[in-house]
C-alpha cells in the first residue's frame, strides 16, 4: 500500500473566523443543511450528525456535478465537529491515504464566537494554499450569514 508520509499528513489547511453571534446559533448553522446550502457553495449536505455516520456534500463546482464523501469522526454540541473527506473530483482512487480530516472548532469569546478550521493531508503547498482560500470564502459566508439573520 502506498501510504502518505506523515510529513504530507502535516501540510494542513488553515482558516478561522470571528463571529458576532452565540455559540449556538453557529452551531446550529453548521449542521442545518438548509443553513450549509446558503454559504457553503450552494451545497447540499446529508447527515444523520451522529459520530460515526456518513457525510454527504453534492452539488456543482466549476461545472462539474460532484458527490464527496465522509464519515463523522467527532461531534461534541456547540464545541466540535470532525469528519473525514474525500473527493472524487480529486482524480484519486478512494483509498485512505486520499481522504482528509477537516476540523471545526467553536469557541466562545464573550458575546462572539471563534471558529477554527482545519484539513489535514494535502498534497502540496499548492493544494493547501487553495483549500485555505477557499475555507475563508466559505466562514466568510457563514459570518455574514449569521450577522445579517
């Protein structure tokens, strides 16, 4: 099997985001699929939001139709939401090593929330620089979202 290095595990996508709003009204845009369609790329998420339960994102990105795929890894109310992810789009086979974890963080900072994101395991510097881009454009959303409801 042709595992990745750790070192490739370590190229992490990094992004975060201060919100004007209470940890559970974040929350709760996090995993209302409603809610995800309106900043998240017009994305379409299907999950029963349980540790261990498949996660489903379909939808258009630059024209092409995409189905990726994950399982929850973690989820702990209004603190933590952790999955795995992998995209056919990516060109790669559907084997472990293609697949990354993202990782959602809330914290409370008095009458905001801070939420952190990350994804593990790209490939290049390239790759992760783009991933960041895009995680900004997409809590970007998610702040203005929230602060305009």
């Amino acid at each position: 099997m042709n595992k990745r290095s750790s070192t490739e595990r370590e190229l992490v996508a990094r992004a975060s985001v201060s919100i004007n709003a209470p940890v559970e009204r974040v929350w709760n845009a996090l995993i209302a699929p409603k809610l995800i369609k309106r900043y998240m790329f017009g994305t379409e998420v299907v999950s029963e939001w349980e540790e261990g339960s498949q996660i489903i994102w379909k939808g258009e990105w630059k024209g092409k139709s995409y189905q990726d795929k994950g399982v929850i890894l973690k989820l702990k109310r209004n603190d933590l939401i952790q999955y795995s992810h992998f995209s056919p789009l990516s060109g790669k086979p559907d084997l472990p090593e293609n697949y990354h974890t993202v990782t959602i963080k809330l914290t409370k900072d008095k009458l905001k929330t801070i939420v952190s994101l990350s994804q593990d395991n790209k490939a290049t510097e390239d790759s992760r620089k783009h991933s960041e881009k895009n995680w900004k454009i997409m809590l970007e959303g998610l702040k203005e979202l929230l602060e305009t409801m």
